[in-house]
C-alpha cells in the first residue's frame, strides 16, 4: 500500500528526487533501512548496491545527534507539560532494551541494531547506548555493523536471496 503510493506519487520523478527519497526514507525513525532499501531497490529501481549505500548512510544521519543530545531532550521534556509523556515513554523504551543490550554491551548493541524489526534499528540503538552512559566511540562502532549487517539482511531478503522472510518486509 506505502509502496503503491510512493510509486504513484514518484515513479515519474528524476532519479535525484528517488535517490533523495530513498536516503530520507532511511534517516526516519522506525522506517530507517528496513523501509528505505525496499523502496529504493523495488520502487525505484536503483541498483542494490547504491541503495544499499544510500540508505545505510541515511540511517547513520541522526546516530551522533542522538548520542549526544538524547539524555537533554528527555530530561527537558520531562519537565515540560505536553512533553512529559513522551521523555517517559523513551526512558521506558530503552530500559526494556538496556538489559539485552548491556549484557554484551558494544557485541549486544551491534546484534540488537543488526536485527531488522521494528523498534530494534540504529534509532532505539542509540537511544539505549545514550541512557545506559555506552561510550560514544563503541556506540559508534556498534551501531554502525548492525546498520551495515541489517542492510545487508534487508537487501539480500528484497533482492530474493533470502526468499524465506520475504514475509518479513510485507
């Protein structure tokens, strides 16, 4: 249905604008890669190996802004009225993940980014390495393999080669 659309509204469109679509796509949370390469590679028809590049660096993008400014956010937004809700929600979010993560901490958080489901991408990854106080250059390292490893697994399931979780990207 999001495929349809975004063909619809930009399968006319240059190949700029589909490279930018497709690099948006992966910076944007939850989406990130897992939406971005689909949509490049099956929508776009950019070859493989630029979307896989494409989007990897797209969802590196807010990586190091989350890093370092993440814990401010919350702690300002918990002490606002409308925004309370939400820094709650996100310390709530990454404590249910701090335990898988720092078990095996920079191994953990690159396994835990590397796994293409939602809400386990560089986005949560980063917010965990940020409130459980991960060193900013191992969480760097960490997220960055499990960006590269889940776009490989993104990529290798869109282009068939791993045709048994196809039902993963549905």
């Amino acid at each position: 249905m999001i495929k349809q659309f975004i063909i619809n509204a930009f399968g006319g469109a240059p190949l700029w604008v589909k490279i930018i679509i497709t690099f948006v796509i992966s910076i944007l949370p939850i989406v990130e890669l897992r939406g971005g390469i689909p949509i490049g590679i099956l929508a776009f028809k950019i070859p493989w190996y630029w979307t896989y590049l494409l989007c990897v660096l797209g969802n590196l993008v807010p990586v190091p802004f989350i890093l370092l400014f993440v814990k401010r956010v919350i702690e300002w937004s918990k002490g606002t009225k409308h925004l309370k809700k939400l820094g709650l929600w996100l310390e709530k979010k990454a404590s249910k993940n701090t335990p898988k993560v720092q078990r095996f901490e920079v191994f953990g958080l690159m396994l835990f980014v590397a796994i293409p489901l939602p809400m386990t991408g560089a986005w949560t990854g980063a917010l965990v390495a940020a409130l459980t106080g991960m060193k900013f250059k191992n969480s760097m390292i960490s997220i960055t393999g499990g960006v590269l490893i889940a776009g490989a697994i993104v990529t290798l399931i869109v282009q068939g080669a791993l045709g048994f979780l196809n039902f993963m990207i549905q």
